[in-house]
C-alpha cells in the first residue's frame, strides 16, 4: 500500500464556527459509508458539528472527520484503501459475498465463512480471524497518527470492554489505537489491548452512542442510524441461525433504545447492502446526502 497521507488538519480549521448539536454516528459496517454524504451535506451547508461521537464504521469516519473538517478527504481517502490490493485480498474478497439479506450482519458473515470451512482453524485458536495490527495498518491510511487534542472538531471514539461488558469512551490519547478499539468487529477483528483492557466493537453496547454523546455534552444530538431491520428474512433452517437472529433482535432493539434520546435521527435507506458491500461507496454516500438534505430543516431548527 502507498505511505500513509500527510496530515490534512490545516491550522485555519481550527478557527471553524462550530454548530451547536453533536453528531452520533452508529456502526454498521460498509452501511457506515452513508456517513460521509451526511457530513459532504452539513458541511456544504456549513452545520459542522460541535462534537462527534462514533462507534464502529462512525468512529471511522468521525474520526477522520474530526481531524480534517473536510468530507471531501474523508471520502477520498476510504475509496483509495478500498481499491487497494490488501484490502480487496483480505477484505472483499474473503467476505463482499457473505453479505446476505437476511440482516444478520456480521455475525452470519462470520458464520458462513465458517460453513464454508474459511477460518475455522484461526477462529479456533486465535481470537480473530484478522489479527488487530492489519485493522491498525488499515486504519493508519485513513487516519493522521495523532492525539485526540489535535482534532479539528472534538470527537469521542465508543468501544466495548469485554472483561466488563461497560462502553469505553476513548477521548485522550492516540486516536489511532482507540479508532481501531471501536471497529473491532467481534470474532472477525481480534481485540485491542488498550491500557489492560480487552476492546471491541462498540456495537454491543452502543451501536448508536447518542447517551454517550449527552454525557459528554449539553449539545442536543443528531444521531445517523445504519442499523437493518430483521424484518423480511430468510426462514431459519438451525439452531445456529435462531441463536443469531435472536442476537439480531437485541442489537435492533439496543439501537432503538440508543436513539430515543437523540433530538433528531437520520434513517439512510442502506439495509440491502452486506456489511462488506464498501465497493458500493458512492451509492452509499448518494444516499447519506438524500437524508441529510431532507433533514436540514430540522438540524437548523436545533
């Protein structure tokens, strides 16, 4: 892969009109990619943020953001790693067909490979079956190697601690190592060791960090939702696939119960892409902007 870009804050930034509400974006895998056309919208329309708080896919694309305060860069950048050879080997091609329509997300991408006998010998004895520095590597393409402090917008990245099953809100430090913390797809990615913590994905916990986002700041919350629903979907033929949709079911709910308390909720209409379907990254950020359009009336009423 080509060396990791040059640093884009540009110290003018800095003296950005920041709006006054907080923006919440949730996890959801290439769905998140929907993000960007939220943030090419607010920006076009100069409604930066005046915090980000993301989880997953958002922290991705938050962070990046919150560095730069140019959506344009965030979009470049993703769409170069994405057609790059190591991320089409190791990312696309291992996973872009297991994306099925039956909403089960992650997890039954994890399980169909293990159907089909891919990795079953690295999900037995390793914690993953990519290992944490290739989702490091990956990430320091996309992100400048730098402390939370030297954001452009303030921004908070949402994992979840194994050991204690609590979210971890990662504000001070690296951005690079608590990014990586909170796209840590459980059983796929291995966990971030960060401080004596064992981190993953903050789905589990906040799949939509909007009470995260109120803790941190009186800021009302506009929150982005790329959850699916479990509506609509292919009979379950096992115990393995009840087990899973009734995990569906309870992130579906988690992020509901999330959402409740945002001020104003974003729906972008991505459920019929896999989590792995990031070579649909212009249909998916043309649809982020087509819900931020119809929601700047309500985001300026903030």
């Amino acid at each position: 892969m080509s060396p990791s870009p040059r640093s884009t804050a540009n110290p003018k930034n800095r003296r950005l009109s920041l709006s006054r509400f907080s923006l919440v974006l949730g996890g959801g895998g290439a769905r998140g990619l929907a993000h960007i056309g939220v943030l090419k919208v607010l920006e076009r329309e100069g409604l930066r943020p005046g915090l980000i708080v993301g989880t997953s896919m958002g922290a991705i694309v938050g962070g990046m953001y919150a560095q730069c305060a140019n959506a344009g860069i965030v979009e470049e950048r993703i769409t170069r790693l994405i057609r790059s050879k190591p991320f089409r080997r190791i990312v696309l091609d291992a996973f872009a067909h297991e994306g099925a329509p039956d909403s089960l997300g992650t997890v039954n991408a994890l399980y169909g490979r293990m159907k089909r006998g891919y990795g079953i010998l690295k999900s037995v004895w390793s914690p993953g079956i990519v290992q944490a520095p290739v989702l490091i590597d990956f990430l320091s393409h996309l992100l400048d190697d730098a402390p939370f402090r030297k954001c452009v917008i303030p921004f908070a990245a949402v994992s979840c601690d194994l050991l204690t099953g609590s979210d971890v809100v990662c504000r001070t430090g690296p951005m690079l190592i608590a990014v990586a913390a909170s796209s840590a797809i459980p059983g796929v990615v291995s966990p971030v060791n960060l401080k004596g913590k064992w981190l993953v994905d903050g789905a589990p916990t906040s799949m939509v960090p909007v009470d995260v986002a109120l803790q941190l700041s009186r800021l009302p919350a506009v929150a982005v939702t790329v959850t699916r629903s479990v509506r609509g979907t292919r009979t379950m033929t096992n115990a393995i696939d009840v087990v899973l949709r009734a995990g569906t079911i309870a992130r579906m709910r988690l992020a509901e119960y999330n959402l409740k308390n945002a001020a104003v909720v974003l729906r972008p209409r991505v459920g019929s892409y896999g989590w792995a379907e990031f070579q649909s990254i212009s249909r998916l950020v043309a649809e982020g902007e087509r819900v931020a359009e119809k929601a700047l009336r309500s985001i300026r009423g903030l």
